[in-house]
C-alpha cells in the first residue's frame, strides 16, 4: 500500500535538509530565522564566545559555484563597510557539507514596515530615513550599490537602533577616468580573485536583479551601468512608503519624494546625502531644494518654525497691555 506524506512532513524533511552541518564548528544550531532566494539564515549559538549569532548558508543547488562566490563576496563587502547602520560580519568560511557560510550579528527587532505599522509619527519616521540614508551613503562612499533597498531589509533595533540589511545583491559602482575609461572604484572592497570575478559576471550585463516597486527604471531595464541614483530612487521609494498615511503631505515633502522617485536619472538627487540634506530642512523647518516657494509659503514656513519665540513674544505684548489698561490709577 503506497502512503504519502503530509505537507507538514515533507515541510520538516525539506528544513532537515536545509539545515546546516555544524559538526566540527564552533556553532550549535539553534533555529531557522528566514529563507532569502540564494540560502537560509540561522540563529546559531556560538560556544567559544557564548553567544548567539545568524548563520547564512547557501540552500540552492550550485553546479559551477555561482551562488557560493556571491555569498562570500557578500560577507567581504559586509566586512568592509564598517557602519553603525550595517550589521557587522563576525566569520566566514566553508561547512563541513560543503557549503559556504559567514555569520554576523544577531538582529533583533522589528522590520521597518512592521515598526511603522505598530506605530511612528511622521517626524520619526523621516529621522529613521536618515539614518537609512546615512548608511546607503557611507556604503556609496566606499564604492557600493545596495540595489535592493526595501522595507523588509531595513530592522529597527529595541533600542532605536536601525540597520540596513540583506547586502545580497549589492554592486561594485563603476567610474570614468580621464581618458574615458570605465573601471571598478577603488574602495578596497572585495578582491580580484575568483570569487570577486563571478560576481561581478553574476550581476552584470542585462541581470533584471531587485524587488518591482522599489527598482530605479534603469535597474528594471537591466542596465548594467548603475549608479548611486539608482539607490536614489529606491530611497524615493522608501520615503513614498514611510509617508504614504500621513494626511495631509505637505508639499515640500511630496517635492522630495518625487524628485527622488523621477524616472530619469539626472532629474533625481545626483546622491543620497543631497535627499538626507532636503528631508533634514524639511523637518528642521528651512526651504528644501526640490521645492520653489513664493513669498507666502516662505513667510508661513517662518513662522512655523519660530512659532513657540512668536506665542512668547504675543503673550508678553499681551500682558503688557492688560498692566496699562488695568493698573491702578
């Protein structure tokens, strides 16, 4: 008599599978903590340090070792951008399955859009996209394209820490010399070895790699010639998101959002510290650049943003005409 197994079965010997092999490791398994496209991610306790960690191992078939160089180039690239916003790389190396791995910090927390689903006013919200923006720009100051920034790999730690994550499908950005020529920038991030080679094969030339909503045009279209602007857009895309129930918008803000989100890239913020540098003039109360403002709209914006010097000088003005008008003569 033939019996199959239930869907809860094969699901359990599909995790059994998928596990790592820790046996010789420094590592025990201690749960599974999510599923990307190229390989799982595990919490691990690590027993030389007494500490938990995530694990991320390869989980798809990988023939020529595509997958593998792209993993390892992940955590060299994570290695060398040292950045409050980024989670550190702790380890890396080879399993005894065969597999490649790295660990990094544990993140615990919440998603950004399960944090701004719980709760957040517009003001925090848009200090938490700075923050974001602080880390996209170090990481393009250091020569790398994330590629594939969305709610679900930003985390907001329990202590207001917030961290960009799942560097999977970043990008050595590529500049111009003087003659013309168009080579990798120098930023010391990863190694002309094997693994940096197939990695770079892997994401260039016409690769349609990203998340549809949060993609630039030109990413969507497969240009292998991205820049900053195309993280540029995906933070438009962010800042449409974080904005996207706070009624009313005001209107510079709107200014900002679309001038990132703008399906050309020249006509968006040429990087991402000038769309940090307008949304902190937003919320500090100055006229931001997206947004031209006649008289009226400047003069209204002056006044809100001194409004508490304002009401302590019309109080004061008050006070001294109810003395004159009601002193004992």
């Amino acid at each position: 008599m033939t019996r199959f197994l239930s869907d809860s079965a094969l699901e359990r010997l599909r995790e059994a599978a998928d596990a790592p092999d820790l046996t010789g490791t420094r590592y025990q398994l201690v749960s599974k903590l999510g599923q990307g496209g190229m390989g799982g991610v595990f919490c691990v306790e690590d027993r030389e340090l007494e500490r938990k960690v995530a694990l991320k191992v390869i989980s798809v078939p990988d023939p020529d070792g595509a997958w593998s160089a792209r993993l390892l180039q992940e955590a060299r690239i994570i290695a060398k951008l040292e950045h409050p916003g980024i989670a550190p790389v702790h380890d890396a190396g080879v399993l005894p399955d065969g597999r490649p791995y790295y660990t990094m910090k544990l993140v615990q927390g919440q998603r950004l859009d399960e944090y701004v689903a719980a709760a957040a006013n517009l003001s925090d919200r848009l200090r938490i996209f700075l923050r974001i923006c602080d880390a996209v720009a170090f990481a393009h100051a250091h020569g790398v394209l994330h590629r594939d920034l969305k709610p679900a790999n930003v985390m907001i730690g329990p202590f207001g820490e917030v961290l960009v994550m799942d560097w999977g499908l970043s990008k050595f950005l590529r500049v111009a010399d003087s003659n013309g020529v168009t080579s990798k920038q120098n930023s010391g991030v990863g190694g002309e070895g094997p693994s940096a080679h197939s990695f770079r094969q892997e994401t260039a030339h016409g690769s349609v790699l990203g998340t549809p909503g949060y993609m630039a045009p030109e990413q969507v279209r497969g240009d292998a010639k991205l820049d900053q602007r195309a993280d540029v857009y995906s933070l438009g895309a962010l800042l449409q998101f974080l904005i996207a129930d706070a009624l009313p918008v005001p209107k510079p803000l709107t200014a900002i959002r679309s001038k990132a989100l703008a399906s050309e890239p020249g006509q968006r913020y040429p990087s991402v510290p000038e769309l940090a540098t307008d949304v902190a003039h937003f919320l500090d109360g100055f006229a931001v650049s997206a947004y031209p403002e006649g008289p009226f709209a400047a003069g209204w914006r002056w006044i809100r943003r001194n409004q508490v010097w304002i009401l302590l000088l019309l109080a004061y003005m008050l006070a001294r005409t109810l003395l004159i008008f009601f002193r004992p003569r």
